[in-house]
C-alpha cells in the first residue's frame, strides 16, 4: 500500500511540475492568491494609472497622457517618458492623409533606414475618435540604461491620424512583452481635433 502511495505522490509532483506550478507540502497543487502582489513585466503601465488632458503648445488638438510622466520638448515634438516607456507627440504639415500603402513604400523604409533594431514592420489602419489612423507597429533597440548602459527591444506602435493639412503622430513605445494595451488605447483613443 505504502509503494501505491509513494507512486501516486511521485506522479501528482510530475504532473504539477509539468503544468508550471508547485506542489503544497501534502502533495496538492497549491491555488494561486487571488490577494497575492501581482508580478508585471518590466514596462507594464500599471492599472491604476491617472491621466490628464494635454494640448501641446501652437497645436490645434488635445488628447490624454499618463499624469506624471516626464516631459520634454525638442524639435517641434513633445515626448513624456516614465522608466521604460515612451509617448512622442509631432505635428507635421501634410498635403495628404497616409495610407497603408504610402506608409509602407514611404515611412517604412525611412524608418529602417534611421532607427536601431528596427524590425518586424506591420501596417494597417484602424478607427480612434479622431478618425482613422494608419497604424505601424515594428520594434526597435530601447536606449541604453543610463545606469547599466545595457539595451532591451522595445515594441512600438505609430499612430498616424490627419485633419485640415496636418498629420499628428503619436509613438508609443515600451518594452517587448509589457502589456500595455489598455493604456495605449487611452492615448491614441483621446485624440481631440480643437
């Protein structure tokens, strides 16, 4: 009986440790805590994030960006960053609104041509508030660790929207595996044409 016991306990340890979790000490697969502290990625935009609503100076839109984040300015574009991500804000005049295909025959080559690590390009357009956006997701080399000067992948998504001669291109980028969905939608979603 004791070697049925000790089999059937060797099994249940195989299974569990199959699967990713642990045993308990009785040998039962022990119930994640839904109390537990949640473990994000590094990047992760946390749940409870507040934001407020920016216009960035001689434009003539508005839209929402996380509270607190740092903000710069330089050559006409607006960027606010927080630890590993990034929102970079640019207003361009246009004679036309982008589409899948310029963006790819145009943007994509230009991009590959000026960014590190650039990989993985995709185009499509989608519809935000403010209309629709042609949307070009691709990753690239984040910037070295001011600290370490060590260098993660980011994944970034560039929105580009257009009204009245004028395109708005919001980039947003994190690292790669963050999930950063909900946030990014927050963003690109709050886009308002004054």
């Amino acid at each position: 009986m004791r070697f049925r016991q000790a089999i059937a306990a060797a099994v249940a340890v195989l299974v569990v440790a199959g699967c990713g979790g642990s045993p308990s000490p009785s040998g039962q697969s022990a119930a994640p805590d839904p109390n537990g502290v949640e473990v994000n990625p590094p990047g992760d935009i946390p749940d409870d994030q507040a934001f407020v609503r920016i216009s960035p100076p001689g434009s003539d839109f508005s839209l929402t960006v996380p509270e607190g984040w740092s903000r710069t300015v330089k050559g006409g574009a607006v960027t606010f960053t927080d630890k590993l991500n990034s929102i970079r804000i640019e207003q361009i005049r246009a004679a036309g609104r982008p589409s899948v295909a310029s963006t790819r025959s145009e943007e994509v080559p230009q991009l590959s041509a000026t960014i590190p690590g650039f990989a993985g390009p995709s185009v499509s357009e989608l519809a935000r508030q403010a209309g629709p956006a042609v949307l070009l997701s691709y990753r690239a080399k984040a910037a070295p660790d001011p600290v370490t000067a060590k260098t993660t992948t980011d994944a970034v998504e560039r929105y580009t929207f257009f009204h009245k001669g004028e395109r708005v291109v919001l980039t947003l980028s994190g690292p790669v595996g963050a999930d950063n969905v909900d946030p990014w939608l927050i963003v690109t979603d709050s886009l308002r044409w004054d």
